[in-house]
C-alpha cells in the first residue's frame, strides 16, 4: 500500500498522484506488488503519525480488502512515526529512502557499488537506533536509567559508527584507484563525456547500442547503478570515453549522494556532460529541473552540456512505419527542438545517433585522440 500527504507546505514540484506512480515504479524494482494508494491533504505531514487519525483508521481498514502486508510512504519518517504507524497498522512500515535504499542493495554488483550502498544503508539507520529501543526508554527518570536499553543502544551506535568508518575507509582506498584510473584518463588525451539523466531516461539502452557493452537494461527504476565506461568511435574516427553511472531521481536520499559522493567525481573529469531525456515522460519538465539541481549540488553546472531527447519512437504513430529522416523531420516541427545543443534520439531504433556524434564532435572541438 502506498501513501503519501498533500502538504500545503510542499516544495515538490509534481503533483502527489505523479509522485505515487513513480513510487509504484520503485516498489516494483523492489519486487513488491502494489495493491493501492491513499493521499491525504494536510497542512503538514502530523508529527506522530504522519496521517491524520481518521486516514489512518481507513488504512487500517483496508488491510481487510486488499491484504497488504507492507506500507511505504512517499516521505522520509522520523523514528517516532515509523515506530507509532508499526505499532498501529501490525506491518512493515517504509519511507521512500528506506524503498531507494532496497531497489540499490539490489543493484549494486560491483564491490564499489555494494560498499556506497551499505554506507547508506548505514548512515540511514544510524538516527534511527534511538527510536527502535525506545520501548525501553519508559522505564523512568532515575532508578533504572542505566538499565538494558541505554547500554543496548550505546552498544549499538558504537557498532554501527565503527562500521561507518570501516566503509568510509575502503571507499578511500577505492577513490585513490580511480584518481590512478583519472589521471592515466588525462594523460591519454581522450575526451570524456558522461551520461546523465533521471532513473530510467534510456542512458545505458544508449550506451549499449553505440558500444555494444551489454550492460542491464530494462524498463525500470535504477537498473544500472555501477559506472561503466566504453571506448567510442566519432564520425571523424576521434575517440572519446563514453560514461554511464547511477540515474537520478526526486527525493534523492542525502546518504545516497554523500556515499556516492566518490563515483559521481567521475563527472567532474568529464570534458561534457550528455543530459538524456525521457520525451514521453508527462514529468520530463521537472525531471529536468530535477537533474540540474543535483548537478548544481554537485558543483557542475559550468559543465558544457548537450541534451538527447530520448524515446522519440514512442511518440509516434505506429500504424504506420516510419523512417529515421521522416521521423525525425516530424518530431523536429512538432517539438520545437532546433537547438543545436538537443538532439532527438531514439536508443532502441538507433535513430538520430549520427547526428548527436557529430554534435558531440563538434561540442568538443578539434579532435585529442584517434581509435
């Protein structure tokens, strides 16, 4: 069951119907079915709950008819509402980081990738800890305080804190390899350009069709998460390094980017940073603005960059067969994209690739290196 408020309050710059569906899109690369969704309108999300008592009764109403055995809402819950909704609803209760944090443990297939994703996982949970012993917190004020609960807890925090810095400590050690891997990159002389884009805009479907390098690709959130870097040829027989790493998405956790911190570097060596779009997203406007505020997090917004407008194919009408020029030449009057900074492509029926090689050649100036 998803659930989400619609807070007055809110900065999100989509709407909490869209905002569910693309949850319903996480739950579903977690592996999990979903079985139905409820919004609230609320000045602001209630302390305790989350809910207003009266939805919250009607949640619990509607384990009877639908069967659910997981909630996950589409906000990050304090330690007291997850504690109070378990305690309520009798199931597993998620928040959307929680959800992300599964669908990357999933993912993950590279010792690099899986470490980032344990330092999340740990980072998330170590604020937590207080709130999943304070069941034993009721045993008062003086006599008792210094009982099972506090030293459990304390017992605990120094775990998880050690565990932290033993994963911050490999994740070192791994980022002095890839400085290796950056600087023998610069000596080369060859160009990089790195994929960026939201969860699912097709940059790893472009990846493996310009370079054949068969990473996973499917129609779901987050299905690459390790980086992956192929040699490709240019019109002119130029070189440049095409780069693909983790998609982003609303909401991103801020454990994600700061234990992803040491793979999203890759992009600041970047010569250009290529933006794919998904154009059949009705959100593709603020998954943009979405993707451009993580880059300005990250310090790269003075990046050159170029836009691919991906998915065109699914624009179409399809009774018919289409051409790559007739496709094109009708796209490009009807989505005003004359710019020659955005390019229209469709990754899976290789259209529109000529042309945006030769706007990354052409981007990047007179050729450094030759295949």
């Amino acid at each position: 069951m998803l659930v989400a408020v619609a807070s007055k309050m809110s900065t999100d710059i989509i709407s909490p119907e869209d905002s569910l569906d693309e949850l319903a899109r996480l739950t579903s690369s977690a592996g999990a079915d979903v079985v139905g969704r409820v919004i609230q309108s609320l000045p602001v999300p209630t302390k305790a709950y989350y809910l207003g008592k009266g939805k919250l009764a009607e949640l619990l109403a509607l384990r009877e008819s639908t069967g659910y055995d997981v909630v996950i809402f589409d906000d990050e819950l304090s330690p007291l509402q997850q504690r109070n909704l378990e305690d309520s609803l009798k199931v597993k209760v998620l928040d959307r980081v929680a959800l992300i944090l599964d669908v990357f443990g999933r993912r993950a297939q590279t010792r690099e990738g899986q470490l980032q994703v344990e330092l999340a996982q740990h980072q998330y949970l170590s604020p937590r800890l207080a709130g999943q012993w304070s069941h034993l917190e009721r045993l008062g004020g003086g006599i008792g305080t210094r009982g099972p609960g506090e030293s459990q807890l304390e017992t605990d925090r120094r775990l998880i804190q050690r565990r932290i810095h033993r994963l911050n400590q490999q994740i070192k050690k791994v980022h002095k390899q890839r400085m290796l891997y950056r600087q023998q990159r610069r000596r080369s002389g060859i160009p990089i350009v790195s994929l960026v884009g939201y969860t699912n805009a097709g940059k790893s479907t472009l990846l493996n069709t310009l370079s054949q390098a068969k990473v996973a690709s499917e129609d779901r959130l987050f299905t690459t998460l390790d980086p992956t870097t192929r040699r490709i040829v240019l019109p002119d027989k130029s070189t440049i390094l095409l780069s693909d790493t983790v998609g982003f998405i609303r909401k991103l956790p801020p454990a994600i980017i700061s234990a992803f911190r040491a793979t999203l570097e890759e992009l600041t060596e970047a010569s250009l940073l290529l933006h794919m779009v998904d154009l059949t997203s009705h959100n593709a406007a603020e998954e943009c603005q979405t993707v451009e505020s993580i880059l300005s997090d990250l310090n790269l917004l003075d990046k050159p960059r170029l836009m691919a407008l991906n998915k065109i194919d699914l624009l179409l009408d399809n009774s018919r067969p289409w051409t790559e020029e007739e496709a094109l030449d009708y796209l490009s009057d009807r989505e005003e994209t004359t710019n020659e900074s955005t390019v229209l492509v469709s990754s899976t029926r290789k259209w529109g690739l000529t042309r945006l090689l030769e706007v990354i050649r052409k981007t990047l100036g007179q050729p450094t290196a030759s295949a």
